[in-house]
C-alpha cells in the first residue's frame, strides 16, 4: 500500500502521490479537494515523470469544481492547482 504524503505550508498544501497508480492517485486527490481546508489556496501535486506520464497527464487534466485551474511549471514532475 502506498501512502500519501500531504503537509500544509500557509496557503499552500503539497501533495506527493509518488508511486500511486491512476485510480489511486485519483481517489486520493478527489478526497482532498473535498475535504479541504478553507485556508488552501493551491495544492502542489508532486506525481513525477520519470516513471510515465500517466500520473502526470492525470493531474493535469483535473476538471473540479473546486479548481480553477493548472499551473505547468519547469519541473515536470509537479502541477500547481490552484483551488477557486
């Protein structure tokens, strides 16, 4: 079983699901933007990309209503939601 790291940093909740297939990764993450605390603003989803893409194609095509959209920055291996 692959367990979920999260730590909270201000505003920011940082999120490595590493490891994860899909299917748990989505669980997972669908979980956290529901029972998020009011104070989040972004979550920065640590998936990687040395592994495949999947995780990471995954985290960047999210639609929730509680996100507003996806930052893609120079590291490959993270995605920044930023939550409405």
């Amino acid at each position: 079983m692959i367990s979920l790291h999260t730590e909270i940093i201000g505003s920011t909740m940082v999120l490595d699901i590493h490891g994860m297939t899909v299917q748990q990764a989505k669980k997972e993450i669908l979980s956290i933007l529901k029972n998020c605390p009011k104070n989040v603003k972004q979550i920065d989803v640590i998936h990687g990309y040395n592994s495949g893409k999947a995780l990471q194609q995954y985290v960047r095509s999210i639609k929730h209503f509680k996100v507003d959209r996806s930052i893609i920055g120079l590291n490959e291996g993270k995605t920044i939601l930023i939550l409405k």
